[in-house]
DNA sequence: CGCACCATTGATATGGATCAATAACTGTGG
DNA sequence: CCACAGTTATTGATCCATATCAATGGTGCG
C-alpha cells in the first residue's frame, strides 16, 4: 500500500467522509505518478480508465480539434480530481486529454477500483455524485455566459469567483493571485487573449489594480457588480445592504 | 403505490437493471403530476428537492438571466429526466428552469427518497453517476463547440446526432423529424433563429430535403461532413471505407 | 546574455446578432 | 370549412463586437 501524507489526500472532495476501509482499498490499488511540467497525462480519444486525484502540481484538461485548436474544460489544483465523469461515460475512449502544466503528482485509481468502492461505500458513490453535478452545473453556468454575457462581464465573474474562493479559504482581504497563465484563463472563458487582456485593461479604470498575476482591489465591493445569485450564497457581504442582488 | 404501466418508466436509463425493491420503494414514495403545455414546473432560484422523469410529453430546461434572455440547456423526451443532477449539487435553489413544451406527465420523486434509493442500491448509484457524467459530455462537447465551430457546423452536427439517434431506435433509414421548435433547437445551439435558418437553408443546397420539421437526406451519408470522433461510434457506416473519420 | 514564450496594444475585416418586414403555420370559433 | 389571430419561420439589410493579423514590449529560464 502507498504511504503518502494523509493531508495529502484528506482534505479532497472525493476522499471526505468516507470510510477507512475504501481508503485502504483505493490506496493499495492505486499508484502514485510524477509528471514534469507539460506532460500530457490523458490523450483525447485514447483510452484511460483511472481517475486522478491531484496531490501536488496543477492541470488543465481540455479538448482539440483535427485543426489545431483547443478548449480549455477545467484548470486544476491539488486535492482536484480529473477524469472523474470521464470513467463513468459511455464512451471507450477518453473525450478530453489531460496536461500537467506544472511539475505534478497525482494519485492514479482504476476505474474499477473506482466502480468497486463505490458498491461498498455509498458516501464514496454520493461524493462523486456531487463532484460531477458541480462540474456539469459549471459546464451551464458556462453555456449561459457564453450566450449572454460579454467577455467584460465573463472575465469581471471569474475574477469575483476566484476573489471569493481566496476569501474563503482565509485569504487577505483585498489581494489575491491568478492561479494560471493569462492565456489559458482567455481560452477557459472562451474569449481571445487579445481581448481578455482589454478587458483586463478596462477592470485597470474601474479601480482594480493588475500586476502580472496579482490582482488588488481597492475596495472589497470592487467587483461586487459582476455578482450574481449563484455567487450571492457565497458572499459574507450578501446580507449587507449594499448588496444588489437580494431575491 | 402509484399504479402506472410498466413499461412507461421500464427503458429509463435510471431505471435500468436496479432490484425491484428499489423500484417499489421509489414507486411507493413518488407521485404523477400533469402539467398543460407551458406549465413551468421549475423555477430557478427556487428550491425544488425533486427529481422528475418524464412519462409522457417534452419538457426544456434552461437558464433566464436578469435582462430576460433565456439559454436552454437541454430539450427531454419521456423515459429522461430533470433535475436528476441538480439534487446532488451543493445549491439549495435550483439554478435552472423547468418547462413543459407539451401536455406533459412526470413521476416526481423526492430527493431524499433517491438519496436512500441509492444508498441500498449501488447499481442506482450507478446509473446517476453515467447520467449525469452523459450530461457533463455532452455539456463540454457544447462549449468545446461554440467555440471551435461556426454555425453551419453546428447545425449539421446536430442534425447528424439526431439522425443517428433516429436510426438506433429503428427508424427508417432517410427521414427523420425535428422533435422541438426550430426555435428552441436554435437557442439550445447557441445561435439566432435567424442563423438557424439561413443554415438550414445552406444545407438544402448540400441535398438535404427540409419541409417544416421533417428533414429527407438525398442519401443516408448526406450528413457524414459534420461527423466527428465522439459520433462514429454510434454509426454503423464508421467502419465502412467511405467514412472519412479516422481518428 | 539571449532565446522563447507570454502579454499588451493597435489596425482591420467579418460573421453573426439585431432590426425589420413578410410569409407560413396552427389552432379556434363562427 | 373558412376567416382571423397568434405564433413561428424565413428572408433581407445593417452594424458592431470580437477574432484575427501584426508588431512591440516584457519576463523568466537555460
């Protein structure tokens, strides 16, 4: 059986609550793998049937066409999970490939291992059955923005999502960091680099401060206009009267 | 428990191969609901702790933002379902709407029912699981599409899914209809009404017969152009020579 | 130090949204 | 069975946002 720190698998979404027996299990048969930077882990149609949970390191999995261009689906940090719908699909083959854009470790599970926790352990089954529904309700929240907002609103929501999340996790109150290039942020929201750098520059004359990757407020409400109700539930502020959005 | 033929719950995916006390048990705690045409059945932001599959009639689902625009994310037939990934995400309000398009029939079972289902039965498990990891796809398939695609692509794809799905169920070999308004199909494309025509109406001049909401293909690879890997498997041509997809 | 890569800024072209008008359906009631 | 209203679909004309192209500046790494 791997002997890896606890820490670095307890704190996952997949790993929560469940019990010690599947962890014993998942952990005998799963291996530990070492990627250096830009490696490609999972190849678009190819097949890969284990799931991956991050343990150090960050990834983007995404999907290319035969002419060359690629949609980013997700960029990811430690404790995140990759392949995780994909093993549960119809499909033989893998409809997205995976690339370590950082010197990266993953935990490495069969699928059938994954498929034989899950009939043992019904957290197991339940938390992945709240992974993927996240993912999917990200996949239509994206489809809406694409539809109806501007790239300006698109990118002013991410950065207020990541502003929130930094929060939470107990970060300071007016700074925090891009997790990933510019130009891979720009393919994640659908838009040109070109033009996620202009909007970036309009964010410049609204009061929010861009240095490279850190991002300063002048205000913690500086981003509050690209709320929305899906974030509110997120937002200490969404009680305070200042706050638009109420329904 | 709620009397209702067999057969009109039996092929659902969710359904499908589970113990017959699981059925029971659903049966016995759900209820049928009617709904005229364009009854809404769910309201975003508004909590809906339940699951439908639908009996008989279509429904859409979709997103409405402030401004009024509305996004559709998917267009259902009886033997689907709603909101069956909705239950598991960590939202206490529904981030999407529910409509009925037609007369509809739903078998409306509680949240928490399905959560215990699943507990007792992890071939349950295991069916939301390839549900809604089928839903992901497709959901990454659609963002991955807008933005690699023009319209004409979209569409031709689009069509190609649906004939293709035609013939699995045995339909005839050239003719195939529309199931939902050339409206509704548009906005779930992501593209104005308008454009949907005018592609429509390039098709025509590709062979492609278009008369209301039936659609006679000149021959039954007229469409074989917008294939692409994720579909060849789901065609019976994919192995003759003629069929360009490769991969 | 120099070479890649990444980011920014400027100039241009274009595809599809939007606006507007008409035409084809669908269903309803006389 | 037809007339009418309401909805849905098509077709045409216009305009603007953003992708694309192009050039420069910045940054990190070997």
């Amino acid at each position: 059986m791997i002997n890896i720190r606890q820490n670095s698998y307890s704190n996952s979404q997949l790993m929560r609550g469940i019990q010690e027996s599947s962890v014993a299990y998942i952990l005998n048969h799963a291996t530990i793998e070492q990627f250096d930077k830009n490696t490609i882990i999972v190849q678009q149609s190819e097949k890969h049937p284990f799931l991956h949970l991050i343990l150090s390191g960050k990834v983007k999995t995404y999907r290319h066409s035969t002419e060359g261009k690629e949609t980013i689906i997700r960029l990811l940090k430690p404790q995140e999970t990759f392949m995780d719908a994909v093993i549960f699909m119809n499909t033989d083959t893998s409809p997205i490939s995976a690339q370590s854009i950082e010197p990266t470790k993953t935990l490495k599970i069969p699928q059938k291992i994954i498929h034989e926790a899950i009939s043992k352990d019904s957290i197991l089954a339940h938390n992945l059955l709240q992974i993927i529904a996240n993912h999917y309700g990200s996949s239509m929240l994206q489809v809406d923005a694409i539809h109806t907002q501007k790239p300006l609103d698109r990118v002013g929501f991410y950065l207020l999502s990541k502003y929130l999340e930094h929060i939470k996790l107990g970060g300071s109150s007016k700074s925090f960091s891009l997790q990933y290039t510019k130009q891979d942020i720009a393919n994640q929201l659908g838009v040109a680099p070109e033009t996620f750098s202009r909007s970036l520059a309009k964010l410049k004359q609204m009061g929010i401060e861009i240095q490279g990757t850190e991002i300063k407020l002048s205000s913690s409400e500086s981003l509050c206009q690209f709320c929305d109700p899906t974030l509110t539930k997120k937002c200490i502020k969404s009680s305070k009267d200042d706050c638009k959005i109420k329904e």
